[in-house]
C-alpha cells in the first residue's frame, strides 16, 4: 500500500519535473519552428526531459501491476481492466518517445539550413507533434478507462475512503469523454489532422484527475504507515 502511494505521488512529481525541463506531453499548437529552435538551443535539456519520460511511463506499469496485486482479489475481471488499459497506456507512451527524440536530429539540421530544406524539416516536425498529440489522446482514454475500473472497486468494496473512489471515477469519465470526443481523426496522405474544440471538459477533468491521484497517493502512503 505504502509503494501504491508512493508510486501515485512519484509520477506526478516526475511530470512536474519534465514540465521543468520543457518536455510536452501534448504539444497542441506549438509552433514547430519555435520548438526546434529549442530543441536545438538546449539539447541536453531535451535529453533529459525525455529520460523523466520514460522513468515516468515505465512507473505508471509498475504502478498497474502493483494495483492489480493489492486489489484485484476483491474483482479480478476489473483488476484485468485496468491492467490491460494502464499498461497500455504506459506502452503508448514509450513508443511516443521514439518519433519525439527524433527531433533532435531534425532540430541539428533545422539551425543549419534555409530554404525550402528548412520549410521541410519544419513540415517533418509538425507531423510528429500532430501524431504524438494523437497518441497522447489516445494513451489518456486508456487511462481514462484504467482508472474508473480500479475507481469502481474502491467505491463497491469500501477499500478506500468511497469519496476518493467517486473523485476517481468523475474525474475518468471526463477525461476519458473529452479526449474521445477530441479525437476526431482522418488519414489523409499518412497525416493525423485532429479536430481540437474549445472544451472545458478536458481541462476540469485534468484537474479532478490530479485532484484524485494526490489525494490517493498520499492517502495510501500515510495510511499504511499509520
């Protein structure tokens, strides 16, 4: 239980951390030229960004397996949800990683040419960001889902404070409603175009999200030490 909490807690300091270093989780409408420069005016900063990363995706499937150890006995076909979704969420974000790091070598060429090479490597930037905010949608509905089954079983089973659980499964079903609806997606020509409304689901939601994981991070921790 203690390692739940801390695991809870972790992730989000570790997300706080990548913020710092100016990692992007989702990267929105970001000026593709801007970033590169960034990127290319810091490099070492973006390295250590996306080593965060994937120390914070590789916590969140060892959070996944410790959830399931601790509390699929009291439901295991939702403790088979959640392990599936959060995994998976875990693993999306890995692979995300592997286009995103690869803007270094774009942002080395970018500062180094003019022209038409230069519109190119920026066009090449900007498909990365837009398939990276894609998947990103796509790894928060995993979440989104992974999170109301294991939010559920501590509401049904009274294994936390149910107000903790409720929080949980609120702040799921916003979540996982507003990337849904965000994730409006067409292939044209191998390119992810998203439809991006003005939605204030995504943002209350991110909120209560956090909301929820603090207090039951830290609710774990202390509980079992007390």
């Amino acid at each position: 239980m203690s390692l739940l909490g801390f695991l809870f807690l972790f992730i989000l300091v570790l997300n706080l951390a990548m913020a710092a270093f100016g990692h992007k989780m989702e990267i929105g409408d970001s000026d593709s030229d801007a970033e590169l420069q960034k990127i290319n005016n810091d490099p070492k900063k973006f390295q250590i960004s996306i080593v965060l990363a994937l120390i914070e995706h590789g916590s969140i499937i060892a959070l996944t397996i410790m959830l399931f150890i601790v509390f699929s006995p009291y439901n295991l076909i939702l403790g088979v949800v959640w392990t599936i979704f959060r995994i998976g969420e875990g693993l999306i974000q890995f692979y995300n990683e592997k286009n995103y790091w690869g803007l270094l070598s774009i942002a080395k060429r970018y500062s180094g040419t003019s022209g038409a090479e230069k519109n190119s490597l920026s066009d090449l930037a900007r498909t990365i960001f837009r398939t990276k905010d894609s998947r990103f949608k796509f790894a928060m509905i995993c979440w989104s889902i992974g999170t109301l089954a294991y939010s559920v079983v501590f509401v049904t089973y009274g294994v936390v404070p149910q107000i903790i659980g409720w929080l949980g499964i609120v702040a799921s079903i916003l979540v996982g409603f507003g990337n849904g609806v965000q994730l409006v997606v067409w292939i044209r020509e191998g390119d992810v175009v998203l439809v991006k409304p003005n939605f204030k689901v995504l943002a209350i939601g991110g909120l209560l999200a956090i909301l929820f994981e603090v207090i039951l991070g830290g609710w774990l921790l202390f509980y079992s030490i007390i």
